[in-house]
C-alpha cells in the first residue's frame, strides 16, 4: 500500500469516527457546513481539547407563556400561549410558505390554511429581536428571499379596529420588525414561523 494511499484510508478513517460523534450530539449538515465554514472554530476546539480554554455555554430559553407582549396603541385581539418555556436552538424555528395563490389573498385566509396550535407568538419575536445571535445567518437573506417572517399567534387590534400581526423583517441596516395587516394582501412572499413540536 502506497503511503498516498494509507493516509487516505486514515483520514478517512477518523472523519468516520469524527462523523460519529457528530451524530450522538445532534449534529445536522447545516451544523456541520456551519463548523467547516468557521475554522477559527477549530482553533477554539483545539484549546479546549488541550486545556487551555473552558467552554461556557448560554441556554436560550424563551419564556413562552409570559404575558403577552403590549405595544402602545394596541390592544391584544389574540395571543396563542405555548404549552411550555423553549430552550431556543438554530434551525428548528421552522418557516411556512405558502403557495402562489395565498400570497395575493389576505392574511386572515393564511389562519385557515395552519394549524392554530403551531403558531410562534410575539414573545419569540421579541426575544430574536433582543438575540441576534440566536438566528441562523442566512436568516437576513431568506427574508429578502421569501419575505417577511410573520407571528401570527399574537393578533394586535388598532383603534380603528384593525387586526395586525408582527413581522420579522429585513432593513437596510439589518433586521427589524413591522406591522402587517390581516385584512389585506402583504403584497409579495411572506412566510409564517411555526413551532418545531
């Protein structure tokens, strides 16, 4: 065996065992693609592994059945409360699109087309708003992509009386959120955030 050849068979011998791992923590291929993407990460492991640096890890865990959030001018028409506080992960918010046709509907038809009880709150909203960190980081480039990512589990009304719901949405200096209304058309592609359980 030609040593071009044994090392080969070594590497991948230990990616193997290094895929393995991976697989026991959880790891996903978008988690994956995100550690090959940071190799100062790797450096940071090494550290670790060798014994110079400690690993402190931040839980993010939103309190979902806290009061729901006010807004000044509004009153709350709605507000799905979930079952239990979640500890917030990348890549399990999960995003509904709907098709061509919903799109040019009003919002309050899209509450027909999902199940009521998976709907993300404004509580998750407000909390990704005050932790950036905790959004994927293509989160910007599917907004601008897709469009605006909507709650519709909180329903603000208006003095006029006007139903409203949160949207996360993309600025020209980043992230931000509007107000969308559910009587009329959003104008373009929009995607609902929804629960993972």
């Amino acid at each position: 065996m030609s040593r071009m050849t044994s090392e080969l068979t070594r590497h991948l011998g230990l990616a193997h065992k290094l895929f393995q791992a991976g697989d026991v923590a959880g790891f996903t291929p978008e988690l994956w693609n995100t550690l090959a993407e940071r190799p100062l990460l790797f450096k940071e492991v090494r550290a670790v592994i060798e014994g110079n640096a400690t690993v402190t890890i931040t839980r993010h865990v939103v309190g979902c059945n806290a009061s729901e959030p006010q807004l000044r001018g509004y009153t709350i028409a709605s507000h799905s409360r979930l079952r239990r506080d979640w500890e917030f992960r990348k890549y399990e918010m999960k995003l509904w699109q709907p098709d061509e046709k919903l799109h040019q509907q009003c919002l309050r038809a899209a509450f027909r087309e999902i199940d009521q009880k998976y709907l993300l709150n404004a509580s998750i909203l407000e909390y990704l708003l005050a932790h950036p960190e905790v959004m994927p980081e293509d989160t910007e480039n599917k907004i601008k992509k897709d469009g605006p990512i909507l709650f519709l589990g909180t329903v603000y009304e208006n003095t006029e009386g006007d139903q409203l719901v949160r949207a996360l949405t993309s600025y020209w200096d980043g992230l931000g959120e509007n107000m969308i209304y559910l009587q009329n058309p959003v104008g373009g592609p929009w995607q609902v955030a929804l629960r993972p359980w």
